[in-house]
C-alpha cells in the first residue's frame, strides 16, 4: 500500500473541539445549541444513526432530543409537528432520520423544515445556496467530504476533480461546492459512458454511487487523492457482515496518494459536520432574533 | 464549413409559435390568459430595450402583459410592495425584474421577494436549490433555450460528454444541472481551469458561456462536436463595432458537427423560453397539464 490513509475519526475530533467552543460561547450568550431528530415507525434501521448522532452532540455541547412518532402518523400530522418546531425558539435544527414509511416523502418534511433550522442542509433554498457559491448550512455527508479533501495539501483551484454519482444530496453538492473552490469538475453516473476516462484525468476523485468495488485502482491516477463516501454492508469471508465503500479499497490504496477508509472516513467526519451544523443555525438564530427585536446584546 | 448551423431565430420562432397556439387553447377553452409583469426601475438604455422587445413578444403570443416602470430613485420598501403586490395577483402569473437595479437596491432580496412559482427568471433561491434537487422547478431561460435546441438536434442527450465552459449563476451552473438532468456526464471547466483545450476537447457537447469574445478556437473542439455559443460580445473589428461570440466561429465551424451562430443562436432563445416559462407557470398555477416540449 503506497497511500496515505485519512484518519476520518481524527479530523472529526479536531472539528468537534471547535465545534464545542462555539456551542459554549452560545450557552453563555443564553443560546445552548439543541436539536430535535425526529423519527417515524420501527427505528432499527436509524437506530444507530441516531445513536451515533446523540453521543457526538453531547461530546459538541449540543442539546440532543429523539423523537420517534407512529408508523401510523399523516404528513399532514408530521408537516404540524415540525411547523411546531420551527416556531419554538427552544429549537434550533430539526433531523428528519431515514428511512421513512413509504406514505411519508422525504422532499416535503425537507422543505417544511425552517432554512434556518435546516441542520441537514436539505432545503432547496439550503442547496440553493450551495449553487451559488453561499454556503450556510450544507448537506453534511457533501461538507464532510469536501472538508476532508482540503485538509490535504493539494491546491484546490484549478484541481481536475471527478464526481461518481450525482446524487441530490452527495454527488451534486460536492460538485457545486468543488467548484466554488475553483476545481474543474466533471459529474459521472450511472449513464456516463467510460468512467475511467474520466476518473483517470483527476486529481481527485469522490465516489458516492452505493456499490461495493466500483473504483478500482487502475481508474486512478497515480497520486490522486480518492473520497470515499459509499457505506455497503457486505458478507465477509467468516459469513458475518462487513461495512465496504465503493472502492475496491487494495487495488486503490497501490495507486492513490491518499485514500478514506469505509468505516472510519467520511462517516466520522458526516456527524462532525451536522453538530457544526448545528452551532451555525443557532447562531444564525440568534443574529436573526436580535435583528428583529433589537434585543439588547 | 462542415458544422450544421443551428438557425435560433428559425427555432425561437417555433417556440413562440407554440406558446401561441397553447395560449390561444388555453382562453379558448378555459378563458385564462397568462399574464406576465416586467418591472424596470431606472432609466438604463440597454435595460429599456429589453423590456420593449418582452412587452411586445408577450403580446404577440397573446399573453397579458404588465409594464411597470419605476424611477431610479425608488426605494426598496417601494419595490419590494410592488412585487407583494404581483405575487398577490390572480392575473400575474410570471414576474420579471429587469436586471441590473440601481445600486442602492439589494437585488438578491428584492428577486427572492418574488413568489418562486412566478420567478420566470428563475433565480429565485429556491428555483435555484429545486432545479439543484432535481425538483419542479422554473429554469433560467437562457440555459433552458440551449437545453431545447440540444435536445431538438440529438435526440436523446444520454451518455454524451459535456463540457460547460463558465460557472456564471445565470447561464452555468443551470446548464450543468440541466445537463445532467438529461443523464450527460458533464463538466464545468472555467477561468482556473488548468488545460481548457484539453478538457474541450472532449466534449461532444460544448456549451461556451465565459463573456470573452472568441476564446473558444477551433483547435479546442472535437470533431463533429455540437457548439452552443451562449457569449455576445461587442468589439471592434476594422473600425466597425461588430458582435462576436466566445467562440472563434469560423475555425469552430470548420471542425463541429453542429454550431449557434451569433448573432442569431441562442439570443433568440430567451425571450422565446421566458413566454414558455410564463405559460408554465400559468399552467402549474391553475392545475393544469404543464406544456409539452416547453419545459426541462
């Protein structure tokens, strides 16, 4: 193995420290930063998420309160809940967890959640923003990838950057976002014709498509910086079941200069984001509270 | 010359022909007429062109057509009444604020004033982050008009490589996205691209939208490419003023498959997507079918 392994878990460590500074300079100011994930129906699919979400806001100094509602509640009932939650000031970002019952979508608790709450950067006007080169609140798994990309010593303007998978919430974004830094950019998925044409000309390269073993080291670049943001759970040689990105991650590591592991890259780094996330919204909240009532600081 | 040229006003003719036709079933048949409000504010030569030549068009396809003219003094608690005041209107279905304002307006504010399903400019934060998500949504006209001509000339956009040159808000980043909506592998290259004419030269479709008059040389397209020439450009060229594309259109000719000439390309275009969006937005905004063609 010839590249450098990014420590996901280290990089999130580091953000989180700032991350729990800012959310103390809040508290103080009266605004402890606190979250509200909302869940529908059998939550063993989140679970862990969740889970994951509240250890890494208690280590941030953010207020964490899971929800769960009934496999059996409306999205007129939900779309009031989180209308609710918009109005409390108690609240300063709303989690929608996935996956949700089939008669509840996605896109319209997304768009029902308050811009200014939108933790999860999933509001059109949240990726609206993204687009023109504004970045509020992000969509975390996008940010943590891009976060991670910067903190390798490689120029980003001008860096030939290849996108696999383009995806509303990952491969779009980073797209957008690269840009913004000044990358030449180009989008692969499922139609495009030779990946590797594309993937070979970058200097960096984001895989996000959810298959196991799609890039492999010969797509590379030798050097190249290779993102891995793919979380497939596959069987392993003993028949238990093992967490895989999209990257046949041997043959990659040869050739790469650096190179996510799956579990331990970008996932850490995800959850990093979302309490950053988090300490930005309340703060937005508070400047936009003062501005309205002209609140003596 | 080798390349087809692509005839815009020939093609901006028959969108508006077909605007005509659907506002003409839409009186007819349900006694709505799509109106669409323009708001000026100030006296900008360039400015007061445009608005003249969209009055006119609006009326030539039998839509209702809403003039409001402003001093370049107006505040912008003034402004932003009047756009409370369009979104407000049954009979406003598109509105149009002429871009650029004075400088003592805020335009972002004064654009994401405007209700986003009557932003037929669609720049509107939230068409922005809609079209971005893949989601109903108005489209900027310009990229819109390049997106119809493409698809008219292809066919089917599947699998082809793109490459958009210039990552402006209005032309862009829509165009990558609508790009990539029709399943094309694209990329955006611009200014601090590090080998434009490498990256160019992949592209079966080229999309020029950088502002600088013929940058884009023959040498950089691949042949049999389809060149869509977005820039217009005013220079100088033995002594008379004379308007350019950003791409150097004979040498590009000599080597595309298909190529907008400028002018007569994609200027046509969009005025010609701004009345399809306004009849779009009418359509959404009375529940009926949206028009087919005239839309991403």
């Amino acid at each position: 193995m010839s590249a450098t392994l990014i420590d996901g878990k280290a990089i999130a460590a580091r953000m989180r420290d700032e991350t729990r500074a800012q959310a103390q300079a809040l508290a103080e100011a009266g605004w402890t930063p606190r979250l509200v994930s909302i869940s529908v129906g059998d939550v063993a699919a989140a679970e862990l998420y969740v889970r994951n979400q509240q250890r890494s806001a208690e280590a941030a100094g953010v207020a964490f309160e899971a929800r769960n509602y009934p496999e059996a509640i409306s999205l007129e009932q939900l779309t009031g809940v989180i209308q609710g939650l918009n109005a409390d000031p108690r609240v300063n970002g709303v989690i929608i967890q996935r996956p949700l019952p089939a008669h509840i979508p996605v896109k319209a608790l997304q768009k029902a959640v308050h811009p200014l709450k939108d933790v999860e950067g999933m509001h059109p006007a949240s990726i609206g923003n993204i687009v023109y080169n504004d970045l509020a609140l992000g969509p975390c798994t996008a940010v943590a990838a891009v976060e991670i990309l910067k903190t390798l010593p490689l120029k980003m303007e001008g860096l030939d950057v290849c996108v696999i998978g383009h995806s509303e919430i990952v491969g779009k974004p980073i797209a957008f976002l690269m840009m913004g830094l000044g990358a030449t950019v180009t989008v692969c998925h499922h139609m495009t014709r030779q990946v590797a044409v594309h993937s070979r000309a970058a200097d960096a390269v984001f895989v996000a498509v959810g298959k196991p073993g799609l890039v492999r080291g010969e797509m590379l670049k030798p050097g190249a910086a290779l993102i891995d943001i793919g979380i497939n759970r596959v069987p392993d040689a003993d028949g238990n079941t093992k967490t895989v990105g999209d990257a046949d991650f041997a043959s990659c590591a040869e050739v790469a200069g650096w190179i996510t592991p799956v579990p331990g890259g970008v996932g850490p780094v995800t959850v990093a984001i979302l309490m950053n996330n988090a300490v930005l919204a309340t703060r937005l909240q508070m400047d936009h509270y003062r501005a309205a009532f002209a609140a003596a600081v | 010359m080798t390349a087809k040229v692509i005839d815009g006003k020939a093609f901006a003719a028959n969108v508006r022909a077909q605007v005509a036709a659907h506002v003409a079933k839409l009186k007819d048949g349900k006694g709505i007429q799509p109106g669409l409000a323009v708001v000026l504010v100030g006296e900008d030569p360039a400015s007061q062109v445009y608005v003249r030549n969209k009055h006119a068009s609006t009326i030539e396809v039998g839509m209702a057509s809403f003039e409001h003219r402003l001093p370049a003094t107006t505040g912008e608690a003034e402004l932003l009444a009047l756009i409370d005041q369009l979104n407000a209107d049954p009979k406003v279905h598109g509105i149009l604020v002429q871009l650029p304002l004075p400088s003592h307006l805020n335009s972002e504010l004064v654009i994401n004033r405007i209700e986003p399903a009557k932003d037929v400019d669609g720049f509107h934060i939230s068409n922005v982050g809609l079209l971005g998500t893949g989601q109903k949504s108005m489209v900027p006209c310009t990229p819109l008009g390049c997106l119809m001509m493409l698809r008219d000339h292809h066919g089917s956009l599947s699998g082809l490589n793109a490459v958009v040159v210039g990552r402006s808000n209005i032309v862009g980043k829509p165009m990558a996205q609508l790009l990539l909506g029709d399943s094309c592998t694209v990329t955006i290259a611009h200014s601090r691209t590090k080998d434009l004419a490498e990256v160019c030269k992949r592209a079966d479709i080229l999309v020029a939208a950088v502002g600088r008059p013929e940058m884009i040389t023959g040498d950089m397209v691949r042949p049999g490419a389809t060149v869509i020439d977005v820039g217009i450009n005013r220079i100088e060229r033995d002594g008379k003023a004379k308007l350019v594309g950003d791409v150097h259109y004979e040498s590009a000719a000599a080597v595309a498959g298909a190529i907008t000439p400028v002018p007569g390309g994609v200027g046509p275009m969009t005025i010609a997507c701004l009345l399809a969006n306004t009849l779009t937005a009418c359509c959404r905004a009375n529940g009926l079918e949206e028009p087919k063609g005239l839309t991403a």
